[in-house]
C-alpha cells in the first residue's frame, strides 16, 4: 500500500485546525468561568454585587457594606421613584445580584421586577420597621397627621389607605436606623465572610443617625407653630415624631392633583395655624405649592424627601440634607 506524503500546506491546515480548537476551548473556558462569577453575586474584584431600588437605600447598603460591596441605584438621580420602569438591563441586574435592598409600597415596577427575579437574597425595607398610616385622603381631602383619626372617625367606611401604609421611613431618623440594623443582617447572609464589618459599620450609622435625631429633637423646640405645608405627604413619621403637623397640597403621590375643596382646606389652615411658609421638593412639579404660596402671600422654601440626590439638593448625601431640613423647619415654625 502506497501511503501519500503529507504536503506542507496540510500539514499547516491541521497546525491552524488544531490551534483554533485550542483557542475556542479556552473562550469556552473563559466563558464558563465568566458565567461562573455573574452567578454568585460578586464582581471580578470579589466585591457583594448589591441592587438597591433609590437613594436611601443606595446610600444605606454602600454605608453599611463599605469597601465589601458595588452598589448600583434602579433609580437614577433626578427621577421621580415613585413611577419608575425598569429597563431590561435593569431587571436582569436584579438576577445577578448578590442582595438587592427595596422598599414594598413605593414603586410597583420594582415590586413587580422583584417578584420575578430569581435573587437569593432579597431584603425588603417595610418589614424592618412598622409601617404607619399618614396622609390618608378621604372623600377627596387630604388630612395631615395630626387630624387622621379624627377624619377617619367622621368619615367612617370611606377610607382610601396607601396599600401597606406610608412607606416613607427614612426621614424619621430613629426608623432609619432599625432598618440600617436589618440591611446589615441581609448584607451578612449574602457575604457571611464580612458579617463583623457590616454589623460594625451598621452600628457606626446607628449612632450618628441617634445624633441626627437629638438635633431634631433640641432644634424644633420652642416654635411658634406646629403646622407646615409640604408639596406631598411624604413627611408623616419625622412630623409623628416630633410632635408637628403635616399638611400635604398632594398625597403620598406626589404626582396627584389636589381638589379644589382640598385648596380651599390649605387656605384655612394657614391662617389658622399661622404658617408662614410653603414648602416645595427638588424632584416634583412646584407648581400647585408655588401658586398656593403666591395666593396666600407666603413664602417657599425647599423641604426635600429625600428620594434622590441631584445638583439642586441642598447637600451631598443623606445627613447634609437632613439637616437643611431641619433649619428650614426651624425657620419655618419660627423656633427660638
């Protein structure tokens, strides 16, 4: 049997042959291990992948997972939170997730996105604290907290509740801080190596934020008034907790539209009680307050909920925010 000498062009072919299967083993490889590393919920620097929904949140996991964690917002700055949709990136951010940290209640997307991901460890905000009902409107009037009860006793079997109760518990200070205790314990399952610093760091937070409280308490004394006017009803738990009223333009939404009756109501309890100031937000329209302020010869001044961080905020983070709230209240109630 005559066997036929291999030609140097085969033999290069079977050379490159060979060498392309090396290489497309080696993308295989590659492949399987980038895979590998989107799935456990760690970055290429090995750090927690954390999602959080909006800024509090954010700003809760980066304080509390330090150098341990990459944290990514849903919710950019500059968008209202309360209606966001999520992109498809968005969403399958949300599967590769080492821990994603939300709020039930406040933006349905997220709730909805939630729902149908595939994340291990998921922390919702609502269920470290109590929720309360604030801002309920009923028979198409708004009412702060002070008059609540006493609205819901008169209209008996017309209430319209927020479902699951006022969501916004990051700006009463003493709350924030059980939900910082519980953000920490979700941080510790997703990346139980970094328990102690997370438990640390969550401790650290705690006590400045007991400080932030302390300043609230010692600067709202001694006020002339009780009552603001806020653009929507997102300032129930801090006026709860230090004793003031809140009277809302809007709702829990601050894309609802007040009544007329509900503008007449905001009149009579600004002569009543004196208010000398309305209040606006950097993220809502300012229309309806600005007008309402104009119509009562008041004046307007900035009280930001605190939903996102942007160039018009009044500070760089969540403290420094905080605490121009404070001295606009204080302006505000005429403290002494």
């Amino acid at each position: 049997m005559n066997v036929r000498p291999t030609s140097p062009r085969s033999a290069r072919s079977a050379r490159i042959t060979t060498g392309a299967i090396a290489a497309l083993a080696a993308l295989g490889l590659l492949s399987l291990t980038a895979c590998s590393s989107e799935t456990d919920g760690k970055n290429s620097e090995g750090k927690l992948k954390v999602v959080a929904s909006f800024y509090p949140l954010e700003f809760l996991a980066k304080e509390i997972g330090g150098d341990h964690v990459s944290v990514s917002a849903l919710t950019k700055p500059g968008v209202e939170p309360h209606d966001l949709e999520l992109t498809p990136k968005q969403t399958a951010s949300l599967d590769e997730a080492g821990a994603v940290v939300y709020l039930k209640g406040l933006q349905p997307g997220v709730d909805k996105a939630i729902k149908q991901s595939s994340a291990k460890h998921v922390v919702d905000a609502a269920s470290l604290t109590e929720l309360e009902e604030h801002g309920d409107e009923v028979d198409g009037h708004q009412h702060g907290s002070e008059d609540k009860h006493a609205a819901e006793d008169e209209h008996e079997g017309h209430e319209h509740k927020h479902e699951g109760g006022d969501p916004h518990i990051w700006l009463d200070p003493v709350k924030y801080a059980e939900v910082a205790k519980g953000v920490a314990k979700a941080l510790a399952e997703a990346d139980p190596d970094h328990k102690a610093d997370f438990e640390k760091n969550a401790e650290a937070l705690a006590h400045k934020l007991d400080g932030l409280h302390k300043k609230f308490e010692t600067g709202l004394k001694n006020r002339a008034s009780d009552t603001f006017i806020s653009t929507h009803a997102a300032f129930g738990y801090l006026a709860e907790r230090y004793g003031l009223t809140e009277e809302a333009v809007n709702g829990l939404d601050p894309e609802s539209e007040p009544s007329a009756a509900r503008m007449k109501e905001l009149h009579e309890v600004a002569e009543k009680h004196h208010v000398s100031t309305i209040f606006f937000e950097t993220l809502a329209d300012p229309k309806t307050a600005k007008t309402l302020a104009s119509d009562l010869k008041l004046k307007t001044d900035v009280l930001d909920p605190l939903e996102g961080i942007t160039d018009k905020s009044k500070g760089d983070d969540y403290f420094e925010v905080m605490e121009s709230n404070l001295a606009a209240l204080r302006k505000a109630l005429g403290t002494k």
